[in-house]
C-alpha cells in the first residue's frame, strides 16, 4: 500500500474528504477505495461503505473520471 492510498484511507476513516491529482486518484486511490468498501461490506460496516462509495464517486467526477461503456467482445 502506498503513502498516498493509506492517506485516503485515513481520511475515509476519519469522515474527511481526500485531495488528489487526478494521475494519483486513477492510478492507485480508486481501486483502492473500491477494496476498501468491499472490505467494509465483509465487517458488515455498511456506514463507511457507503462514504467509500460517495468519494469514489464524488472523485469521479472531480477528476472527469469515466468507465469505458464498449464491450470487451466489440473490437473483436
């Protein structure tokens, strides 16, 4: 885990909202944000799922974050 993803961490844990670039927030928060909600959903913590969750979203948006909606069969 990186210093960056475990400041996000932190500052998930503590209810602050995270300040990233957008390279780092692509590159190694999101999906680490992602694995921390699902980890929460294992400790039945159903609270901070949900605000793991918002800022995924919330970060999505600042930094005009978008899932690529093609199919991976569409190229072939």
């Amino acid at each position: 885990m990186t210093e960056a993803v475990r400041e996000a961490i932190d500052c998930i844990r503590r209810g602050n909202l995270i300040e990233c670039s957008a390279e780092t927030y692509r590159s190694e928060i999101r999906g680490a944000l992602i694995r921390f909600a699902l980890a929460c959903v294992d400790n039945n913590d159903m609270v901070r799922m949900r605000i793991a969750l918002a800022e995924v979203n919330r970060l999505d948006k600042m930094h005009d974050y978008e899932l690529s909606a093609e199919s991976p069969d569409k190229g072939a």
